[in-house]
C-alpha cells in the first residue's frame, strides 16, 4: 500500500501533470522544428548548393546490386549518410537557439516580477513578504544605530 500512497501524493502534488504537459508540449515543437528545418531552412541551403537535397546526401562504401538481374545476388549498399546528420544538427541548433530565446524572455519576465520596486507587474506573495521583512529590519538596524550614536 506504501508504494500506491507515495503515487498518489506524486499525482496530487502536480508533479505527474507538470511531465505530462511538459511531455505534450516537447512533442509538438518537436513538430514545429522538424518543420521549420524541413520546409524553411533547408530548400533555401539547397538552392545556394545548386539543388542538394541533404537527406539524400551519403559517401557510397559498397554499391548495391539489384537481384532482378539474371544470376545476379542481391546486395545491399553500404553508405555513410553525412546529410541526415546535417538535417539533424541543424534541427539540434534550432532547438537550442529556440529554447535559449524563451529561457531568455522567461528571466526577464521573472526578474521583473520578483522586484519589488517595480509596481507594474504584481510581485508574488513570497518575495513580497521577503521584501517587506527586509524593509524592516533596515528600518530596525537604523534605528538601533541613531540610539547607539546618541549614548
């Protein structure tokens, strides 16, 4: 029973919906980028590189031969495919870019909402009451050194 107590708490404290929708939103953008690497990025590489599509780009090792040939055995090519390593690495560097700008965008929205000074956006409840109780005790430490001066 411990075991389905300890999931219980796991699923009620948020954490389960917090993958799950980390999980679903992972995989459309990973939709989102295979897009835009696909049908953005690359046909435009392409055209500067007179026509290579570099999926289809590979070094050939070994050609293949094709078994409807007469008396001919069928084998398989042997290739090193370099294009679909570039299509990935490009996807990769998208991603990262892409995360790094909201990441970015995210800081300075919480920078601005943890400042205390700044009335525009409401400060959350925590560094409020951290902000006040500061206030207070510079209040306290200022007062306690006028008394301090005068004796």
């Amino acid at each position: 029973m411990g075991i389905f107590k300890e999931f219980k708490e796991f699923a009620v404290k948020g954490n389960m919906i917090d993958m799950a929708v980390g999980i679903i939103i992972g995989t459309a953008f990973n939709k989102v980028v295979d897009v835009l690497v696909k049908q953005i990025v690359l046909p435009p590489l392409s055209l500067i590189t007179d026509g290579i599509n570099f999926a289809d780009r590979r070094i050939i090792l070994r050609d293949g031969i094709d078994a409807s040939t007469p008396g001919a055995v069928e084998v398989k090519e042997i290739a090193i495919g370099y294009g679909a390593f570039i299509e990935v690495l490009l996807d990769f560097m998208i991603i990262g870019f892409t995360i790094f700008l909201v990441v970015k965008f995210m800081n300075r929205f919480r920078r601005k909402a943890e400042d205390p000074k700044d009335k525009t956006v409401e400060t959350p409840k925590d560094i409020q009451l951290l902000s006040d109780l500061t206030e207070l005790m510079q209040e306290q430490n200022d007062l306690l050194r006028k008394n301090n001066n005068r004796a």
